[in-house]
C-alpha cells in the first residue's frame, strides 16, 4: 500500500530564504508526482506535475525533483516571500489514477 | 470561467438527512474524483469516474453515492448523515493520468 510522508510538518524561515520541502513515497511504481499549495480554508491548487519519466520540473521560483529509485521528491522555493505561506502537499498518482496525499508541511514566511 | 466548480460552499445539516453536493468542470476533462479532507486535513480518495463509469471506490460507506449525469458532473449523494461525515469534500478531475485540478471544496457540518 502506498503511503506518503512530508518532512517538516511545519516550518517558520524568515524572508528571502531558500527552502527544502521534503516528501518520500514507499511503492516507486508510480505515473506521475503532484505538489500542491493550499491556503487556510481554501481549496488545492496545482503548483507542479512530475511525471515518471521526468527528473524536475520548474515554475518561477518552484523546482521540484523526482527521483523514483528512492522514493523522494523535493519542492525547492527560491528567495521566499511571506505571499508563499501556506500548507504545501505533495501526491502521488496511484494505479488507478487517484491521487495519494501526505500531511502537508505548513510554511510561514516572516517578514 | 471557472475550472472545476462545487456548489454549495458551505453546508449545515442535521444528523439522519439527505444532502448532495454538485460538481462541475469545464476542462473537458475525462475522469473526476471526490476527495475528503478530515479534521486533522489529512485528504484522501473516496471516488473516481471515468467515461461514466466507477473505477475505484475506497472503504467509503454506502450511504454515499456518487452520481455522473455527464462527463462533465460529478455529484455526490449523502444519505443518512453522521456527525463523522463533517468535513470538507473535494472534487477534482483530470485527463487521466494527468494533472488534477480541485474545485473549492465544500465545508459539510453535520449537527
């Protein structure tokens, strides 16, 4: 059965850090990784994709890394702003097409 | 123009009814999904359909039942509600396997 984890559960940085988000998976067969972000009471929104055969994807100040041999992914944001606080969750496609979630790691930005 | 729209946003209801709660999208999209998201915000699968039909159902009670008059509506139905049932409920969807893109969510009070 395929679990997810994220590594920190939360996490404070000051503005302008660079931070690591951490997420590993324990079945490597999987389609396709998702990172999402999710603001308090509000829905889910996409920030990248990584599909199986690729190594990273990258969206502004957001790269994300797969590697499936070891069943880890990371979400890296660049010179962060207090704008990226929020839950940031990561899933994984599983073989029937949904997505498995971890826990989130909760981001604060401090101005 | 919305992508993926639910309605209602908020719903408050008394143990024992019948609810439903809509999902649409406008993607064009092939397969949608209901997602829960508890208390502790841990989210997970509950259905997905996929050219109108069902293709993975988890654990979930049958007192829910998802109802797909086109591809592009996803409802689901509440018969009976508990007061475990409060929670938050997400619809998605996707060209499968690709990216899934979630509606705002429905907060779901049961009193």
């Amino acid at each position: 059965k395929q679990e997810v984890t994220q590594i920190p559960a939360a996490l404070s940085v000051p503005e302008g850090e660079n931070l690591v988000l951490n997420c590993s998976f324990t079945d490597s067969a999987i389609y396709n990784l998702q990172w999402f972000r999710q603001d308090p009471g509000k829905g889910l929104t996409s920030l990248l994709l990584i599909q199986s055969s690729q190594r990273e994807q990258t969206s502004g100040r957001l790269n994300a890394s797969l590697d499936k041999s070891s069943g880890r992914s990371t979400l890296y944001i660049a010179a962060s702003q207090p704008g990226d606080s929020a839950t940031y969750l990561c899933a994984v496609v599983g073989s029937q097409g949904n997505l498995i979630f971890g826990k989130g790691t909760k981001l604060s930005v401090k101005p | 123009d919305t992508a993926v729209s639910q309605t209602p946003k908020y719903l408050v209801t008394q143990m024992g009814n019948d609810k439903s709660i809509k999902c649409e999208q406008n993607l064009g999209h092939d397969t949608m999904y209901w997602y829960k998201q508890d208390s502790k915000k841990f989210l997970k699968i509950m259905f997905s359909y996929n050219n109108k039909e069902l293709i993975i159902n988890e654990t979930v009670p049958n007192r829910f039942s998802p109802k797909s008059p086109d591809k592009a509506h996803l409802n689901l139905h509440i018969n009976s509600l508990e007061l475990g049932d409060s929670a938050v409920y997400f619809c998605a969807s996707s060209q499968d396997p690709g990216e899934q893109f979630f509606g705002p969510g429905t907060r779901l009070t049961v009193l």
